[in-house]
C-alpha cells in the first residue's frame, strides 16, 4: 500500500503547519500544492498580465516547469502575499491549468524521493481529485473569524499593513470563489476525517493526525 496522505482545506485552517509538522514526524515527502498556483500566479504578475487569462496562466505553468528543473520557485516568500493569494485563486478557476498542474502533484504523490517511507499533499483538492485513493484523507477546518485572525497576524509578522475587516472580507470572497468554482470545488472527500483546528494547538493537531496516520498506515 502506498503511504499517501492527502490533506485538504480553507486558507488559513493550519493545513500547512499540520503538514509540515506531520511530514517531519513520519518522514514522509511533503508538498505544499497551494504553493503551484501561487508560483504560477507569481510568473502571470511578473509579466504584467491577467492572472484569469487562460493563455496568460498557461504560460506561467510553463515558466514554472522550467525554474523547477533549475531552482526551488515554491520556496519563493513572495508568493506569500495577499496579491499572489488572489491571483492563485483565480488561474486556480482554470481548468487547463488545475490539469497541468495536477500531472506534477501526481508524479510528486506516486514517486517518493529514496529514504522517505511516503508522501504529504495538502491543498484544496487532493482527496478528491489528484489522490482519491489515498489511504488517509484529512480535511481541516476552522471558523472564518478565526483563519481571519491568524492571516492578518501573518500579514503583519511579514511588515503588511493589513485590517483584520479586509483580511476577513478577502476570506469570505475566496473561501466562496474556492467553494463555487465548477473545476474541483473546495469540499471534504466523502471519506476524509474532518478536524477542526478552531480551537487546537498545533501539538494537538499534529497529535491527532498521527492517531489517524497510525489506524490508516498501521
């Protein structure tokens, strides 16, 4: 049985951290699918153009495929921002785009580097498109108000001068944007374990994720 983990969820539920923390605990690969469109948004911007342009988000899945060969563009802080967030969500929208990306996340899922006893994806759709047969489907969640909160503080760590009334308003928009678009929709897999991290430490996230890990991987 592959050991793949497929993690799902609304910007800012801890998703991430979650991952990250549970890769290193389980010594598994991680990759943070998010950052594919926000590296793909990035290169649109860089070019000055439209981000919701098919043609536009497509040639920045290619600029992307080749910095990948040559350099880490998912490490890029840039792609932390709230400009590159909205771009992503909207090349996100694409069809033509989530197919191109979605080969890289498959490749990445089924070819676990050598040393590593398996793999992470989190993201918005992994459960239910890119990994449907992963052994172990999470979906984290949190109250708006709440991810609203931990994004603005976000924000300002990084010296953004933001409002928790447009960080929250900015969420609602793309938590609607993600849940209603027609390609991939945001939602749990019908058999993923919902967590909801409203009210969780990180170490009591990562100790209820290693509960499931360890039901589902043995």
């Amino acid at each position: 049985m592959k050991k793949i983990i497929a993690i799902d969820g609304p910007a800012a539920s801890g998703k991430g951290t979650l991952s990250r923390n549970l890769a290193r605990e389980l010594n598994f690969a991680h990759m943070d699918t998010g950052a594919l469109y926000r590296a793909v948004a990035f290169e649109v911007l860089e070019q000055d153009k439209e981000p919701s342009v098919e043609d536009n988000a497509l040639d920045g899945c290619k600029a992307l495929q080749v910095n990948l060969h040559s350099a880490n563009p998912l490490s890029n802080p840039d792609l932390r921002t709230e400009i590159i967030g909205e771009a992503a969500s909207k090349v996100a929208s694409i069809q033509s785009v989530r197919d191109f990306l979605t080969d890289m996340q498959r490749d990445f899922a089924n070819n676990p580097k050598d040393g590593l006893d398996g793999v992470i994806l989190d993201g918005r759709d992994i459960g239910t498109v890119i990994c449907p047969d992963a052994p172990l489907k999470l979906y984290i969640t949190a109250k708006c108000e709440i991810r609203a909160a931990r994004r603005m503080k976000e924000l300002q760590l990084k010296g953004e001068s933001v409002t928790y009334e447009a960080v929250l308003e900015d969420m609602r928009a793309r938590d609607a944007r993600d849940s209603g678009r027609k390609v991939a929709p945001l939602r749990p897999a019908k058999d993923a374990t919902i967590i909801d991290s409203s009210d969780l430490s990180e170490a009591q996230m990562l100790e209820n994720a290693l509960t499931y890990a360890k039901k589902a991987f043995g």
